[in-house]
C-alpha cells in the first residue's frame, strides 16, 4: 500500500496562557494521500486552523507548544521538531499555503508581481527578468486577464477574487506537491467562491496536488473533496469519503451540520440549529465533548469517547451509539 503523502498522529497543540491550558488540538489524526482534496470541517474555534499552522510549523513560540508524542510525517519524513532552516526550505518548494484573506497575506507596497518574483527568487534561484515573466505565466495560468499588466499593480487596485488568485498562484509558483488552504473562499461572495474551488480542483488535477482544504462550509467540502475529517472541540469525530459523511453521517454532531444547510427543495421550512456553542479549550467538558449539545446524549456519554473505526475503510466515528446508526442502508 503506497506511504500517504502527509501522515499526522496523535497531534496535540496546547497554548499555555495566564487563564490556563487551552488544548486547541487535542490528539487529532489523518492522513493526505497523493493527488486527492482532504476536508477538514468544523466550527470556529475546533481546532482548524491551528491544525494546519501546526503541521508548517507556523505557530508563536511561545505560548503553543506541540506537546511530545505528536506526529507529523511528510512524505515519510519526521518534520515535528524539525530546524527552522529545514522548515523554510519545506515551506513553498513542498508544501504551499494560502490563507482566507489575501489583503492581510500581500503586502500592500509591493506590486503582486513583485511579491511572486521574490518568491521565485529565493526558492528557484531565479533572475530578476526570469521571475517576472515566470510571474506572467502563473497569473495568467490562474485566470487572471490582461496578466501583463495586472502584474505591475498593487493588492488595493485587484478584486477579493483576483488577490485570492494571486495567492494561488504564488503558492503554485513552487510547485507544491501539498497546498494547504485555509478558509479560502470565506470572504468572497458566491459567484467568486464557485470560481475559485472551480480553479483549484483544476490546478490540483493539471499539477497532480494534494490539497487540504480547511473550512467551516460543508457545501464547499461537497463541491471539491475527496474525503472528509469533521473537527469538534479540538478532536476528530468522524471521517468518510465525502458520498459517506452526506448520505450515512455517522455522528450526532455531523448530522446537526448537515441538517443547518440550507435545500432548495425544503425552501420553505427553519433552518435547523445545533444548540449552545463550542466549550471552553481550557476546561473541555468530561467525556463526550459534543454532550452537553447533542440530542441523543444519554448512557455513557459521559464516559470518554474512542475513535471507533466503522467497516468501511478510512471511516470512523467518535460516538458510543455509532454501533446503532445504520450505516448500511439496511433496516
């Protein structure tokens, strides 16, 4: 069986603050296999984010800390306590990130081809002339017009959708073999949404990349995924093929997600809710974290709860009642 491409086990991130230990990732694992979009969705505040930044390395030291144990495996390669000089030449030449709001990423005084030159200069070593026109070719590769002259122009002077463009393409310049992208499309409205997944799974196809995709939105996971992580309260409590997590969701805290879409074939019904708010990371609720918000808590959910892998392979559910969810389609 062919080595995933990114391997994390048992990964712990805890800050270390003045009101307490707060365990944003508490023992999450999954894997990134060659070519394929993973999904890891959950809430604000689940431990998404701080996942990613984990896995690059990009955390403030201090107050997190990647507690002992964790694992992080790229391309069979240990990268958890790697140097910094190690870690640099990861970042860009392997794996690429892009982040959910470009104008906080580009810097303002620099024109967007100057700033992907740069990045051309210091990973491929290139020339000034050979980066700009390299940045050319990646700007129109991204779908961005007229790029000959978009390239002289400043972060202010471009859309939402053209600056998360150029940060695709500055992440692509590269050529990653994992894109990490945070909360990509969040701040832009539909119609640009739909361009820009439209644009990566293209990209991902066109360059054989594997992507993470971390998001909040289960419609983007179902547009562009291949598999699925669902986070809660700094754990994972399921994961599945995209096909298995929309049509057999085996946890409580999954279905709840699921049923707060909005149908077109339901227009005229509530939007259905999931009660309450996500715990407090410096005093997690004993036992089943999602308890004190789930409808079907009851006998032993105060116990805690396993990763509990299901029959089919890769699926697994963090719920004590999982055996009696019909996963089969029988019954």
């Amino acid at each position: 069986m062919m080595e995933p491409m990114l391997r994390v086990q048992d990964l712990r991130t805890y800050f270390f603050t003045d009101q307490g230990v707060v365990k944003a990732v508490d023992g999450v694992s999954f894997e990134v296999n060659e070519g394929e979009t993973l999904g890891i969705v959950g809430e604000s505040g689940c431990g998404k984010t701080v996942t990613s930044l984990s896995v690059l390395g990009l955390l403030p030291e201090p107050p997190a800390q990647i507690m002992a144990g964790s694992s992080v495996k790229f391309l069979g390669d240990e990268i958890i306590g790697a140097d910094e000089g190690r870690m640099r030449n990861l970042r860009g030449n392997k794996i690429s990130m892009i982040f959910q709001e470009p104008m906080s990423s580009l810097n303002p005084v620099y024109s967007v081809g100057d700033q992907i030159a740069e990045v051309l200069r210091v990973h491929r070593r290139m020339g000034r002339k050979e980066a700009r026109d390299e940045a050319i070719r990646l700007l129109d590769e991204v779908g961005i017009p007229a790029p000959d002259r978009r390239v002289a122009e400043y972060p202010h002077q471009l859309s939402g959708g053209m600056r998360q463009r150029v940060m695709i393409a500055m992440a692509l310049s590269c050529e990653p073999k994992l894109l990490i992208a945070d909360e990509p499309t969040t701040a832009l409205d539909v119609t640009i949404q739909a361009q820009i997944l439209e644009l990566l799974e293209e990209l991902s196809l066109s360059h054989g990349m594997a992507v993470l995709l971390i998001t909040h939105d289960l419609g983007v996971v179902a547009e562009v995924c291949d598999r699925v992580v669902v986070m809660y309260a700094g754990q994972v409590i399921e994961t599945g093929t995209v096909n298995e997590i929309f049509t057999e969701p085996a946890h409580p805290y999954t279905r709840g997600l699921l049923a707060s879409l909005p149908s077109v074939t339901n227009s005229g019904r509530r939007l259905n809710s999931i009660s309450g708010t996500v715990p407090n990371p410096v005093d997690w609720p004993r036992g089943c974290r999602f308890r004190e918000r789930c409808p079907e808590a009851g006998d032993g959910c105060e116990e805690e709860q396993a990763l509990v892998t299901l029959e089919s392979a890769g699926r697994s559910s963090r719920c004590c009642k999982t055996e009696a969810v019909n996963l089969t389609g029988a019954g």
